[in-house]
C-alpha cells in the first residue's frame, strides 16, 4: 500500500515558541495594532510609511541570530525528508522558519517577509533590509511601488491552485498552531472533511475544533515532534 498524501497547513502559533509573537492571542499582534491600520492595500495606500514601518521591524526579528526554527519546524522537516508519498506544508506564516528548518515541499500561501514586491513590475525580489517609499525597484529602478511580499486582508492568497489540487488528493489533513479565523485556509478543513482523516494540533480548542476528526491539545513544540513519529512509525 502505498503513502497516504498529507497536506500541513500551520499558523502562527508553531512559531510562538521560536519568539514571534501570534495575532489573535491576548499578547498578540492585532491586540497591538490595528488590522485596518497595516493589513490592507487601503491602509499601505493612505501611509505607505506606517506599513512599512510595521513588516520592516518584523523583518529585524526575522534578522535577529537568536531566532531560530524550533522543534516543530524540525519535526516537519524532517517528514518532508523522509515520507515517500506527496506531501506538502502550506503555511500561512511570512516568517522563513520552515525553509530555515529545512523543508522543501513548502509553499507561503500569505507571502514571505523576506522578499519584496514592486507593485508597478510585479517583479519578486528577495529582501532583508528596511523597505521605504524611497526603494527604487531593482527591476523597473522605479520609486514609490516596493512593498512586502505578503497577503494583506482583500488580496487572493498565493498558490491557491496547487493547493487545492493537494487537498483534492490528500488522505490526511493536520492543521498546526492557527485559530482557523482566516479564510480561504479556514475552509480547508471543511474541503477535505469526510474523505481524509483530519488532525487539529493547538496549544487549546479553537472554534473550528469540532470539523476535526482528532485534536491534540499542547504546545507544538511537543505536539509536532511526537505527532510526526507516529506518522513515521506507521511507513
Ligand atoms: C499555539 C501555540 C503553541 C499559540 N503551540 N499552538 C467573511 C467571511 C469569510 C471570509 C471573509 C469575510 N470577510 C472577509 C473575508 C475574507 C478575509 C477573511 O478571512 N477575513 C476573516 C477575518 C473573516 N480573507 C482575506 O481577505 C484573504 N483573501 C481572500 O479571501 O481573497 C479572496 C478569495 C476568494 C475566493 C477564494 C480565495 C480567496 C486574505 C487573508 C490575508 C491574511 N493576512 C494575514 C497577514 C499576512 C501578513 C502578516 O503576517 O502581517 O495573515 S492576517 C494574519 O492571520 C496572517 C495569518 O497568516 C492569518 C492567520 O492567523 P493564524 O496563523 O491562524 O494566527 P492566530 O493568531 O489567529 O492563531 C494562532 C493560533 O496558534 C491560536 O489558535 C493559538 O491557540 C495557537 N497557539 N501558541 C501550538 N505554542
């Protein structure tokens, strides 16, 4: 018999424990700032600057040496390494932990902090320096179009066809470390449901818990690791 197919979508709470911060926990991001004042095309529209004010000190803690991939990241990676059928880690997270850890079959389906766009060329750069509207695109040279190369609220998620012909084919579905508030990721656990065994791993119940065929309540660091020697043991 062959591999099942996996898809893993994770949020941010399988960073947490690396240092970044979550969004709707109560010390989390939109507890700090306002969605409406950094998330969205309107807002980088009214204050580019603020925006950029915003990803370019997020950017640093990307930057930081004392930020590193933790044990979940390392677990993931390491079944990316070793399972012979499909597999594929979509996260929604712009940080770089899981390609730092060492998974390849990855995709960012909310962008990545560390590159850059121009919204005039739509060219795609890598990026680790501050970003203002004074950055002429290495592209085009112009100034006044580079912005993060992340989804803001209204904007179509990336990658969105292969990760769906992946949920189409997956038997095993495992959501990490997100509240499932935000769609179109919310909705996968609903897409899937009925035809692939379907796995919840969180630090606590979420409200989406009950679409799960299993959930598993810890911190990831812990969850992950013993979570991915199951699967593992299972070949
Ligand atoms: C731990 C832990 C530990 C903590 N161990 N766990 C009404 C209904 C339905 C949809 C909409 C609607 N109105 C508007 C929409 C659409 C909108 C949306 O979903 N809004 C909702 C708020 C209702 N979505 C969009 O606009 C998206 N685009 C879109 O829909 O396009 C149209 C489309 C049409 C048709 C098909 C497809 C598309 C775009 C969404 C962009 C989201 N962008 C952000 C910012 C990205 C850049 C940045 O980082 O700044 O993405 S918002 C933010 O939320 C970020 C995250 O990726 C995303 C998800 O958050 P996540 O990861 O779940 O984090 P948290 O904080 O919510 O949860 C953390 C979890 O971790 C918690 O559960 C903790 O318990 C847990 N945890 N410590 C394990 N140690």
């Amino acid at each position: 018999m062959s591999a099942p197919s996996i898809v893993i979508l994770t949020g941010a709470g399988i960073s947490r424990e690396s240092g970044l911060a979550t969004f709707r926990d109560a010390d989390g991001i939109w507890a700090k700032v306002r969605i409406e004042d950094v998330a969205t095309p309107e807002a980088f529209r009214r204050d580019p600057m603020r925006v950029h004010g915003f990803y370019n000190a997020r950017r640093a803690q990307l930057r930081d040496a004392a930020l590193q991939p933790n044990a979940a990241h390392l677990a993931l990676a390491e079944l990316d390494g070793c399972w012979p059928g499909d597999l594929l880690l979509v996260t929604q997270n712009v940080d770089d932990l899981h390609a730092r850890a060492g998974s390849r079959r990855l995709l960012h389906m909310h962008g990545e902090l560390m590159k850059a766009r121009c919204g005039r060329c739509e060219a795609v750069h890598p990026w680790a320096a501050d970003l203002s509207t004074g950055t002429p695109c290495p592209a085009c040279r112009q100034t006044g179009s580079m912005r993060p190369h992340v989804v803001w609220f209204g904007e179509m998620p990336l990658e969105l066809k292969q990760i769906s012909a992946a949920l189409d084919r997956c038997d095993l579905f495992v959501a990490i470390g997100t509240s499932g508030q935000v769609y179109p990721a919310a909705g996968f656990v609903a897409e899937v449901r009925g035809r692939a065994r379907t796995v919840e791993l969180n630090l606590e119940a979420t409200e989406g818990s009950r679409l799960f065929d299993e959930v598993r309540y810890g911190p990831a660091t812990q969850t992950v690791p013993a979570f991915v020697h199951e699967l593992v043991q299972s070949l």
